[in-house]
C-alpha cells in the first residue's frame, strides 16, 4: 500500500491520529513514517527523539510494516 492508503486505512479503521504521523517529525509518542533521501522511515518518537527505527527502499513495504507496528501498539497500550 502507499502512503496515502495508509492514511485512509488508519482513519477508517478509527486509529487515533495523534497517536501517528505519515509526515515524520519528532512528535511526543507517535509512530512516525517519513521519506527521506529516497528512503522510507518508520520509527517510535519520543521526548524528541528516535526509537525503534526500521528502513525501507520501498513505500509499500514501509507502509505494510508501519501499519503492523501500529496494529500491534493498539493491542497493547
């Protein structure tokens, strides 16, 4: 999936969307996916930084990780 069908996967699905973000950043405690240098970055930030990190040359497989990792955060938080 790209990155813009995560988006509306996530929001239909109802995740909360302060619990993520598609654009990067270093948000407090959001998983993050961020293209960068034509690479993709999914990665837990917290207080500012990185945690958790994983890289992808690939959209759909960042997209596809990404959406397991936050599945997977739901269940557990």
């Amino acid at each position: 999936m790209t990155r813009e069908e995560l988006r509306l996967r996530l929001k239909e699905e109802g995740f909360p969307e302060d619990s993520y973000s598609l654009e990067g950043g270093l948000y407090n405690e959001r998983l993050c996916l961020e293209r960068k240098n034509n690479r993709w970055f999914v990665y837990y930030s917290e207080r500012g930084l990185r945690t958790n990190g994983k890289d992808f040359l690939m959209e759909e497989i960042a997209c596809q990780y990404f959406y397991e990792a936050i599945v997977n955060m739901v269940k557990q938080g």
